[in-house]
C-alpha cells in the first residue's frame, strides 16, 4: 500500500508540472480519479458498518471520525469537480517555457515543485489513512496494512520537508507579489511557517506513539529499530499532539492557504498566484 502511495505522489508531482500539455492533463485526471478512490473508500465505510461499529465508549476522536472523514468527502467531490475542469484547461493551454531547476525571483524552480507536490500527495493520503486505522479494531485484518503504510509515508513526508528546508537555502523561495498589502505577505509567512511546523511535528509525534508499542515501525517493508522507548508522559503529549494539536493547525492552515490561492486565481484574475507552483 505504501509503495502505491509513493508512486502516486512521484508521479503526480512530476506529471502536474509537466511542459507537455497532455502529460499535464493526465495527471490532473489522474489526481482527480485519486480523489475519487478516497471517496469511495469512505463512502463504503458508511454502509459496511465499518463506522457503525465504533463504541461509543470510543475516544471522542474515534466517535468523531466519521463525521470528519464525510467532510472530507464532501470537500474531496468539489476538487474532483474542480480538477476535472482543470484538466481540460491544461489540455487546451499550450506551454512553452521550461522549468529550471532553482527557484527564481517569480516563481519556484522544478525541484522545489516536486517536492511541494509530492509531500501534498502525501499528506492527502495519509490524513484518512490515519483516521481510518484509528478505528479499526486491532484484529482487523487491513489495519496492520493501514498502519505500515502510515508510518511509511509519515517517515517519507518528514525526510522531504527537511530536504525542502534545506533547499530553500540553497535557492531561496521567489518575492512575495509586489502587489500584496504589507499584513497579506505576513500572513502567508505565518501559514507557510505552520504549514511546515505541522510537516515535521506530525511524523515525530507519529514515532514516538509507534515506539511507544510494540507492533514496531514499518518503512516500506523495512523494520526500524526502536532507538528508546518513550516515557508515559512524553507519549500522552505526542498522542494529543498528534491527534488534535496538529491537525488543527494543519486544518486551518492548509485552508487558508488554498483560500489564498483560489482568491487570487479567481477573484483577483491573478493567475500568477498559482503559476508561481504549479503549469
């Protein structure tokens, strides 16, 4: 499972920014058919009784899944409505630049659009995975699945937004828009700082909850050896970390900057705006 993931994200973040306007409107498609697996997923999970057997002795979290999960749904058949046009505007829209591998002053260079859409790929994934083997009993027999690939690609996201940090100073992010108020450009700043807390805090409060069992942690097949067990208390903060502090940093944040863009694309006419990441 984690290695289906994997691919998905390599191939979307390298397909999405594409100069050939048809491997362009693939991936869009391809996106948009990713979307529409999760909803399935969830939706299934609605008539299965997968949901229905959560007890409502449950952690509150666990008895909220649902609710978050059909949110999700809910948002994920907007974007799938929203990349299907998508995909048949790239189709239409010729490019002729190529992308260099720096960023430059207008907009960010190949490598680091790769890695943003690759830890985004990710990051979509993983959400429901997690919530769904939250609430899968233990014997389940797809949780072990759900776990590994979990744990994988949390490890994954954790590498490559330390080596996106790095880059950044190797080739610094382009200028903020000359147009932006003084109050804008600090609030992106603010979300982007966020936005990366959440990427580096989610998989080191995910190891330390994995450490904390025995089940061991999975890196795409591989056994990593548990360097120290945590303490009782340093596992309770990781857990509430994990399960609520970070995901409603993430929540927000990631809204706001999505938001941000959609304004800006849509509102203002600035298609600049997402131009700066993405074909």
């Amino acid at each position: 499972m984690a290695f289906g993931y994997l691919v998905l994200a390599i191939v979307l973040a390298v397909t999405l920014n594409a100069q050939n306007r048809w491997l362009r409107a693939a991936g869009t498609a391809l996106a948009a058919l990713s979307l529409i697996m999760i909803v399935i997923s969830i939706l299934l999970a609605d008539f299965d009784g997968t949901f229905a057997a959560i007890p409502q002795t449950a952690p509150l979290i666990d008895r909220l899944t649902p609710a978050i999960l059909n949110s999700q749904a809910a948002l994920a058949g907007v974007g799938i409505a929203f990349l299907l046009w998508s995909a048949w505007q790239q189709a239409r829209r010729p490019v002729e630049t190529t992308l260099p591998p720096g960023n430059t002053e207008a907009a960010y260079g190949r490598v680091s659009r790769y890695l943003h859409w690759g830890i985004a790929v990710m990051m979509l994934c993983l959400i429901p995975i997690g919530l769904f083997m939250a609430i899968l009993p233990a014997a389940h027999p797809e949780r072990a699945s759900f776990v590994a690939a979990h744990q994988a690609l949390g490890l994954t996201v954790l590498g490559l937004a330390v080596v996106r940090i790095g880059w950044f100073a190797v080739s610094p992010s382009p200028r903020p828009a000359s147009d932006l108020a003084v109050w804008e450009v600090r609030a992106a700043r603010a979300v982007r700082i966020a936005l990366y807390l959440a990427l580096l805090a989610f998989p080191v409060s995910g190891y330390i909850l994995s450490a904390s069992e025995d089940t061991g942690i999975d890196f795409y097949g591989w056994a990593l050896p548990v360097v120290a067990r945590p303490s009782e208390a340093v596992t309770s903060a990781a857990a509430v970390l994990h399960n609520w502090c970070l995901p409603i940093l993430f929540y927000v944040a990631i809204g706001l900057h999505v938001g941000a863009v959609l304004k800006r694309h849509f509102s203002e006419r600035r298609h600049d705006a997402v131009r700066r990441m993405l074909r």
